[in-house]
C-alpha cells in the first residue's frame, strides 16, 4: 500500500511510525542518492529510475533491510514479525515499487534529509 492511500485516524500514527525507518536510512549519504532529484537532464525519468535502482537498491537493501522490511510492514498495516514471515519476492517488489513511485513518502525521505534536494 502506497502512503497517498492512507487516510482517516491511522494517518498520524503511519508516519509516526515511519519516522523512525525513514530517519535511519535518511542519515545514510549514499541511501538518499536513491531518493534524491534527478539532476540528468539528457536523459528520461525512466533512464534515471533504472540507473538509480541498478546502482543504489542493492546497497540501501544490504544496509537497511530491517528499516526497509519496517517501512513495507507499516505501510501495509502488519506487525513486522508477521511481514518478514508471509512476504516473497513478488511481495517485496511490488512494495518496493509502492515506494519508489509514491510522491508522498521521497518527500518524507527528503524532508527528513534537506541536504538531497541541493544542487
């Protein structure tokens, strides 16, 4: 589930709950390359998102697995323990997805960390 889809009394709690994972990943540089503006102005959106996912979604997932499985079980309304048991690689691809492609939660990842939106 994408945060723009979370609405009503759990909102608040959601990014409560989030702040914690996003700032651990948030501290991390080369993490926030990830989320960070395309600065490539010869090349697609799409180009981009595939050279930034080939180069920095393997380091942010050997580095914050736990941040990241934390992230997908609040997003998706479970208890961390019971995500990491049901989840599978389709699972964790469509969620990685979810996060890429959600407006709402980059700007909480840049908000938490101001310095990725410098030029």
């Amino acid at each position: 589930m994408k945060l723009s889809e979370i609405s009503g009394e759990r909102t608040l709690s959601v990014i409560a709950d989030l702040m914690e994972h996003i700032g651990e990943i948030a501290t991390d540089k080369k993490a926030m390359e990830f989320f960070a503006p395309a600065k490539e102005k010869n090349q697609s959106l799409h180009e981009v998102a595939l050279q930034r996912i080939f180069k920095y979604l393997p380091y942010l997932i050997r580095n914050h697995e736990k941040s990241l499985y934390s992230i997908f079980a609040i997003l998706n309304d479970e208890e961390y323990e019971a995500y990491v048991k049901s989840t599978n690689i389709k699972r964790i691809i469509q969620d990685l997805k979810d996060v890429w492609s959600d407006e709402m939660v980059k700007e909480l990842f840049t908000s938490a960390n101001p310095a990725t939106g410098e030029k």
